[in-house]
C-alpha cells in the first residue's frame, strides 16, 4: 500500500501538470467572454448532444451591427434596472472608459444626482414614440459631457433582457456653436444700440430743432396774415397744427430709440414714463408698480429689461386686443425680476411658433436671447381667452443686493 505522503506527492505531480493548460483555457475563456461583451462575436461554435453545434447570439445581425458601430452617436440597450447590455464603440469613446468595461455595469454611474432623477421621471412615463432630454454624462477624468438622449422601450421584454433603447448624442460641439452664434447676436445687438443712440441723437439734436424752427415760422406766418384772408389763414394754422405733430413725433421716436431718462433717472423712472407715453397713445389702461430698487441696476440690465418691456407693449398693442396691462418690477435678493401680464386674447405658443418659424424681428425669441445672455431667464403663459404673462429674471452682481 503506498503511503499518503507518496500518494500526496503524485497528486501534487498531476496539479502543477495540468495547470499550464487550466491557465491556456482561463484565457481563452477570458477572451471569449470580452470578445461577446465587446460585439465582436456573433456566433459560438460549441459541443452539444448532436456533436459540433453553431449557437447565434441573440439580436447580433452582422447588418445591423455594421450600421450601429459606424454611427456618430452612441448606442445602447439597458435592462429594467439600468444594465448595459449592448453599448457601441462611439458611447464607449464619450465616456471614455473600454468597452468591456461599460457592457454589464450600470448606467447610473455615467449619470449626476440630478440627471438620475431626470431620467427615472422620463423613463417612467416614457410612450411608444419615445423621449428625449439633455442631461449630462460622467466621463472618465471627472469631465462632463452634454448630450442629448432619446430614449424607446423595446417589444418584448423580460427579465434580463433588454427593455429600453437609447442613443446619445454628444452636444459638445452644438452648445459651442450655440454659444458663438450667442455671442455674435450680443455684439449685433450692442452695435445696434450705439446705432440707435446715434440716430436718437441726430433726430433731437438736428431734426426736432429745425422742425421747432419751422413751427415758430409757420406760427409767425399765420400771426401775418390779415383776418381777411381767412382760407390762407386757416391752410397756416393747419400746417403749423401738422409741423407740430410731427416734432412731436420724432422726438417720440428719439425717446424709443434711446431714452435719455434711462441713463439720467434709471429704470424705474423709465418704465414709469415708457408707461404713460403708451397709455396716452393707445388708450390701453397701464399700471405700473415698482419697488423700491436697492441701488440702481447696472446699465446693461436695465436697457435689457426696458427692452423687454418696449417689445411687450408693442406685441400688446399689435396684437392683444387688451383693455388693461399691469407692470411689475421687484428686486429679490440677487436677482430683478420684471413681470408684464394684459388681459388681452392670448395666444397658443406652439402654434405661433409652427406658423412664424424665425419670424418676428425683435419678438419673442428675441426678448429670450436678451434674457438669456443676460444670465437671466424669460418666460411666457398665455393661452386662448387668458391673456398672456412675461416674466423675465435676471441676476444681479452682489454689490447690487
């Protein structure tokens, strides 16, 4: 009988023998399983009952798979608790970890507190036609990453299986773009009211006056002549009644231009004075209620918001059919906040804005990209019968609190 110590030995022997080829097989098998988390696999040769047998990996289509990997926009397919089943080389790159690390973990890791909360809200209530949202995505480095994702449930889901489609799309390069073609608005927007302060001074300065000098010529003239000559004493009194009508108006539209009561007085006293000028013309009853500033407001908020109000009562005026608009301006802390609300017939925003797409001059849109390169923030309710409401908010520096 051979001794355990011997009998030990021989096993011992047997083990360290076989452990090249356990090792070999580990590997392949290794490289197996990260070539089918990877997509590079879509078949496995394998032995069964019947011998040799060709097992085809679930919803691996060679066509479909070309068409996905060459996308510029990332792929994936989640689970219902968020596991990566399938994700394409370009989501890889985006967030850049490897792909044999992103297939099988969770796809909360890529998301901050807030997006979790985003996306869980947008797939709960998710439809057959899907939704879309722009978060952004953890990438490796602790960079940030702006996309937009659209997301679809897929048929015939289960456990395990994957139950959500999305694509990624990297923004990186829209919201630069985005933040160009910002910037180049606010130089046109700047260039356009030194302009206009140029005009506004040329019609006070030059036109106002000699149409006054005019007025007191034609005042003059009509002084002259005799009570006789009563029909070319009353076609004088005419033309002075019309020479003085029109200084008025230009000097109206030297004060839209630019008023000077803005620079002088500040806001307050402009929207005060913007108010009744408006009241009186158009007969449309307007309150205004201003309260008390903290100190006045940098100049370029307070051209921004006086803007946004001039728009306001000419869209009022255009198009409201209104018989009262209320004006609001209070200070909150470190943010102004100018609220703009008529009793008008309102309006349907989504259709307006099918109907006009990029119309409207200084409109709506335009009053939104003052707001918002303001660092600040416009939006609007109205509907059918409703009126509408503008309000805009803007920060404001500390030193103004």
């Amino acid at each position: 009988m051979p001794s355990p110590l011997g009998g030990g030995r021989r096993a011992g022997v047997v083990t360290v023998r076989k452990l090249p080829g356990l090792r070999l097989r580990l590997a392949e098998a290794d490289d197996m399983i990260r070539a089918i988390r990877a997509g590079e696999v879509d078949a496995v040769v394998g032995t069964g009952e019947q011998g040799l047998q060709v097992f085809t990996l679930e919803g691996a289509e060679h066509a479909y798979r070309i068409l996905i990997e060459s996308m510029n926009e990332g792929a994936l397919t989640l689970t219902a608790d968020k596991t990566v089943l399938f994700a394409n080389a370009c989501f890889a790159r985006m967030v850049g970890h490897p792909l044999e690390r992103v297939i099988g973990g969770s796809f909360r890791r890529f998301l901050s507190n807030g997006d979790r909360t985003l996306v869980r809200r947008l797939l709960k209530r998710v439809g057959p036609a899907g939704s879309k949202c722009e978060i952004h995505l953890n990438a490796s480095g602790g960079s940030r990453l702006p996309v937009r994702i659209s997301i679809r449930p897929l048929p015939g889901s289960g456990a395990g299986r994957a139950a959500i489609g999305m694509v990624v799309t990297d923004m990186t390069e829209a919201r630069r773009t985005e933040a160009l073609l910002r910037a180049l608005t606010h130089r046109v927007v700047r260039v356009q009211e030194s302009e206009r302060g140029r005009v506004a001074l040329e019609l006070h300065d030059n036109i106002t006056q000699l149409l006054c000098g005019i007025v007191f010529r034609s005042e003059a003239l009509v002084a002259r002549l005799s009570a006789l000559d009563s029909n070319a004493k009353k076609e004088a009194q005419t033309l002075r009644d019309l020479l003085g009508q029109v200084a008025n108006e230009v000097e109206r539209i030297s004060r839209y231009l630019r008023p000077g009561i803005l620079d002088q007085l500040g806001l307050v006293a402009a929207l005060r004075t913007a108010g009744g000028e408006f009241a009186k013309r158009t007969g449309i009853a307007l309150q205004v209620v201003c309260k008390e500033l903290a100190a006045r407001l940098p100049p370029e908020t307070e051209l921004t918001l006086f803007r946004i109000l001039q728009e306001s009562l000419r869209n009022v005026e255009r198009h409201a059919r209104a018989g009262l608009v209320k004006v609001r301006l209070v200070q909150h802390g470190l943010f102004v906040q100018l609220v703009i609300r008529d009793d008008g017939i309102g309006f349907d925003q989504a259709r307006h804005l099918a109907r006009r797409p990029g119309k409207g001059g200084l409109g709506l849109l335009a009053m939104r990209e003052r707001a918002t390169y303001m660092g600040g923030a416009l939006t609007i309710k109205s509907g059918r019968d409703v009126g509408t409401e503008i309000e805009v908010r803007i920060p404001l520096p500390p030193q103004a609190a």
